[in-house]
C-alpha cells in the first residue's frame, strides 16, 4: 500500500466517479482505475459498488476511507512540520469559499496575502457553505468561509461580516409597495432559493417552517446572480443579503425586510479545532485576524 493509492481512492470517494477524480487528480482514469483495484487486492476486500452509474463506498469502503483521510492528513501535518523546522516560508493553503463570498470579500484579500507571501500556493475550491464546514472538519481544506452558526466543540472562527437578509420581489409582486412583511405572508409565493448545499438553503426553509409553512420551490441555483435575474423576470422571491443585490435594477426588482423571524447572513472564516497549522496557515490566519475586521 502506498500514499497514492490512499489519496486516488479518497479522491474517487469525494467525487463518486473516476472519471471526475481523473480530471481533478490530472490523471488518466486507467492509471486510477488501477491503483484502486490494486488496493482492493493488496486488502481482500471491495471498496466500491460499480453496479450503478455512480459509484457507492461498500460498508467496508467507508471505513477505508475514513482511515484513508486521518492518513492522509497526518502526511500532510508531517510535511508541515519540517517545512516550518527547515524554516522554509513556502507552502499550500487550501481554502473553501462559496460563490456569493469569494468576489466580494476575498479577491483583494488573497492579492494582498499573495504579494506578502509569494511563495505560498493558494488552492480555492467553491462549495456551499455546509461542504465547506465538511471538507475542513475532513482536513482536506485548511480554512473555509461559511454562515454561522458551525459546531464551535469542532471548528475555530473569525466573524467577519453581519447583515440582515433582505426579501427580493418583482416590481409589480402584490408586496412590492411595503417596506417591511412577515414571513407568514409569503406562503403562497414562489421561492427562487440557493441550492441545498449552501447553509441560507437550511436557514430559509426553517424561518418558513416556524412561520407556519413550507416554501413552495420553484428554482434552486448555486448563482445569486441567477436568481436575482429570476426574481426581476418575475419567475418568484428570493432572499438576499444586500451585498449581492445592491445594484439590482430597481425598475424591475424591489427590496423589502422581513420578519417574525429575521435572518441574518452571519460569515466567519472557520478553521479546525487543536489541528497543526503550518507557516502558511498561520501567515493567512495572523493576516485574516489583521484585515479582515467584523462589520
């Protein structure tokens, strides 16, 4: 058993497919295909149900995998280790950041932290925010940005933004002369909503829930821009914080609060709890905690 064969297997696990995990990996799908059978092999038993498009860990697989992973960070934290003891200001940090976070927040910050730091690598992945809190808790992100709240017993965090989320409608939308409604007034609306991997998916559909009802979906997107779009169309309502509509055309879009309950969109960069971290996670957390100030 070797490292590669470990990390081409987790990576086959995340993606439910070696095709994906070849693209990702950047390499050939045989070649992958062929170390995991060759683990398979070297350990007697079967890691993954081929019988349906998309592949499925077996009981024993899950287990494999979650061993795999706790491996696979103790490499990566002995790597860290030396580099730091070497005295060797370079290293890869690996950040997850959701679509409607990155541009408006980080763009500037990891040009800032690049010209400081430029020998060490930034690897971004987009997820939703409940992917993100995942792949950090896994190890396989260093830090990650997501809508509180998170599981403090796990994660350390860094609040760095608090708005109140805002009620999108079409201009000619029978609210649209209001400046304020309660969510229970909007149970016969049409819902534009983030995909359900994002944490505002979870949020909204429970302030629906304690007022009384469940949303009627008609769109669910990961693009905030889509949705707003969709909502100025007139396919539905979308919530919002205002970030990500402040330039929405007003001819065709209106802005409203909403309450009983609010809801807030609540950022912290997260990072794991007690984990090592190496020269450049430490660099990117002191210059985080130095620019990036709560609002």
């Amino acid at each position: 058993m070797d490292i590669r064969q470990l990390t081409y297997f987790v990576e086959v696990a995340r993606q439910g497919s070696f095709t994906q995990a070849s693209l990702t990996l950047h390499v050939t799908q045989p070649t992958i295909s062929k170390m995991v059978r060759n683990l398979e092999e070297e350990l007697g038993v079967t890691l993954f149900d081929r019988s349906q498009k998309k592949i499925h860990l077996t009981d024993v697989g899950e287990v494999v995998y979650a061993r795999s992973l706790d491996i696979l960070q103790s490499l990566h934290n002995l790597h860290s280790a030396l580099d730091d003891v070497r005295q060797i200001q370079t290293g890869t940090l690996r950040i997850g950041l959701p679509p409607m976070v990155g541009a408006p927040f980080f763009a500037s910050l990891l040009a800032d932290f690049h010209q400081r730091y430029p020998h060490v690598r930034i690897q971004l992945e987009e997820h939703g925010g409940k992917r993100v809190e995942q792949l950090v808790e896994e190890g396989s992100l260093d830090f990650g940005a997501t809508v509180l709240p998170v599981d403090t017993d796990v994660f350390d965090i860094h609040p760095f933004y608090n708005e109140e989320l805002k009620l999108l409608v079409p201009a000619g939308h029978r609210l649209a002369g209001r400046e304020r409604v309660q969510f229970g007034e909007l149970r016969d609306d049409s819902f534009l909503m983030f995909s359900e991997e994002f944490s505002l998916h979870d949020r909204i559909h429970d302030a629906c829930r304690i007022a009384g009802f469940q949303p009627q979906v008609v769109c669910q997107s990961s693009q905030w821009d889509l949705l707003r779009q969709m909502v100025a169309a007139g396919l539905g309502v979308a919530l919002l914080p205002e970030i990500l509509y402040r330039d929405a055309p007003t001819d065709s879009i209106r802005v409203l609060g909403v309450e009983h309950p609010r809801l807030h969109w609540n950022l912290a960069v997260i990072w794991r709890k007690e984990r090592y971290l190496s020269f450049a996670a430490r660099a990117w957390l002191s210059f985080l905690q130095e620019r990036l100030t709560k609002v």
